[in-house]
C-alpha cells in the first residue's frame, strides 16, 4: 500500500466532496480510487474535472483502502458503518453522524476491526488552532463568534453542525472538563433549521464558554475572546491576528508592573491538505489520530446538548406568549 500509495474513495461530490477529491489526488501518498454519488451525473461530472472515475458503491469500496465520506451528515452513518464493516480506514466530515449512538458505534467499530477513524474538524488542523493552544492552557472564560452570510449549503442541519461545532471543538479542545450545564437560544429565518444560535455553556471546573453562531449576517466574522491562568488572548481569525496580555510573553506594557502584551500574525495554512495528510499518516505509518472518534461523539455531543437546551428555551418562550409556538 505505501509504495503504490494509499487508494482513497470519495462518497459525496458536492461542494466539500470536490474539494476533497482535489486534496486526495494532490497528495502525496494518496491516490483518488474513485467517487460515488447519490446522483450519479454529479459524480460523472466531477469524476471528469479531477481524471478520476465515478463508481457504483460496491465497486467503490472493492477499489479502495479508505474512504473519505462528505455526504449530507444524515448520511454519514450509514455509509462509514459500511465501510468500516469491509475493513476500510474512514475520515468522515463533520458532524460524525446524525446521533450520539450513531457516533459511539462507529467508535466501536473502528476499535474492533483497528481500523482508523477520523473526523474532519477542521480547525485543528490549522495554523490558527495551533498559534491558540500552544499559548494557552488554563481557560477560565471563552467568548466565540461565528457569522456569516446566508448560503443555501448546509442548510440541512441546524447551524449548530453547520457552523457552531467548530467552536464548541476548539472550546472542548482547550477546556479539559466535562460540560455542567448548557443554555442556548436560537431561531430559524432562511431554512427549516435555526440559523442563529447563542450558546452559554458552563464546565465542571467552573470555565464557562459564550458561543454565537450565525448564517443570515451581512458580514463574515469570526472572533474569539479568552481569559485564562496565563493571560487574556483576542483572536481575529478573518484578519489572523493574534494579541495577547499576560506576565510570561511579549513585550513589556509601560506603566505596568509585569505585564506583557504580544502581538502575532499566523500564515494562511492548508488545513485541509494538513487533514490529509495527517489521515494519510495515521493510516499508512500508525500516527494519532488528532480527531478520532471519541472527539467527534464529545463535539457531536455538545451540540445535541446546545439543540436541546434550545428547544427547551423556545417552549418556554412560547408558553409565555413572548414567541408564536
């Protein structure tokens, strides 16, 4: 396998779906042993822009090693379970799956057969990511801002798997506690699904993380606030800048009596080309799994928990008259 290079199958030709396609061929270690779609011209037609072909399930799996899932999430299961089952290494997009159970039997099976199992959360495998967790470790407090314009991709789920999971995963990330308790707001505008979320989410420890989420906006933003043991942070992730406020690194702040501020940029990164690489690794020489299947549950299961939190503040909402049921 290493020296022909690792076959990976694409499920799901869409708009994430043809940038992974171009990721897989790109690498160096990998090769595109084929793309399947549920509508089977849109697999032709990327098949054709990428040289590679588009293949019946079946066939698919027969020509690969691993697979690479970027269908719609409620489909996520069904097809990872299978080809976890036929002994294939999976890097299934985020969410993992549409259910906490469905999540913790794609973990089960990936264990049982030693296969790997990785979610695509992104953000850990970018510059940003690393430039946050290598300055801190102590969080006390968090505040994540996420908005967008609408688009009509991704509207299948709520824009708590849409958008807000990558920040409720760097959050989980950062704080090493389990959640206490969750309370959220949120409401749909352009789709079935609430399209603007706000999340307060309190840990064990006592860390409490204030997280928004939004695609109706009219402007992209996306920001990050931190106070913990080591300092205060402000990140701004559209312009990758970094500040920083603390007593161990930077420059001295005149007038003050030991503090620091630090000032940084990152440069722009291929995080997906990191993703596949690091899947390619995993696979291929035994590396970590950065994202497995235990860090998909956790992240998918605080989302659940923001979901629910949500429809209970809704209820509430509505029993009192302040909103139409």
């Amino acid at each position: 396998m290493a020296e022909r290079g690792l076959r990976i199958g694409l499920v799901g030709a869409g708009h994430f779906g043809r940038f992974h396609a171009q990721k897989i061929r790109a690498g160096a270690r990998t090769r595109l042993a084929g793309i399947h779609d549920r509508d089977p011209a849109r697999a032709a037609a990327l098949a054709a822009e990428v040289d590679a072909r588009a293949l019946d399930w079946p066939d698919l799996l027969a020509a690969s090693d691993a697979l690479v899932i970027a269908t719609p999430a409620e489909a996520h299961f069904a097809h990872a379970a299978a080809a976890l089952v036929a002994g294939r290494h999976v890097l299934v997009e985020k969410p993992i799956a549409a259910t906490l159970a469905e999540a913790e039997e794609l973990g089960r099976l990936a264990a049982a057969r030693g296969l790997v199992l990785q979610v695509g959360h992104l953000l850990r495998f970018s510059a940003e990511h690393q430039a946050i967790t290598s300055r801190i470790h102590r969080p006390v407090y968090l505040e994540c801002v996420r908005i967008a314009p609408f688009k009509p991709r991704g509207t299948d789920v709520s824009v708590i798997l849409d958008l807000m999971i990558h920040d409720l995963d760097l959050v989980l990330a950062l704080v090493d506690s389990p959640i206490e308790s969750i309370d959220a707001v949120g409401a749909p505008v352009e789709s079935a699904h609430e399209d603007i979320a706000n999340a307060r989410v309190r840990f064990a420890n006592g860390c409490v993380a204030t997280i928004t989420a939004s695609r109706i906006s009219l402007k992209t933003e996306r920001k990050l606030r931190l106070f913990s043991q080591e300092g205060y942070m402000s990140v701004d992730f559209g312009a990758r800048t970094l500040m920083m406020i603390g007593r161990e690194r930077g420059l001295p702040i005149p007038g003050s009596e030991g503090a620091r501020m630090e000032e940084s940029r990152w440069a722009e990164q291929d995080a997906l080309a990191a993703e596949h690489a690091a899947f390619a690794a995993a696979v291929l020489d035994g590396a970590p799994v950065l994202v497995d299947a235990a860090a998909g549950a956790r992240a998918l299961a605080a989302a659940l928990a923001v979901g629910e939190s949500m429809a209970a503040s809704r209820a509430k909402a509505a029993a009192s008259g302040l909103i139409r049921a």
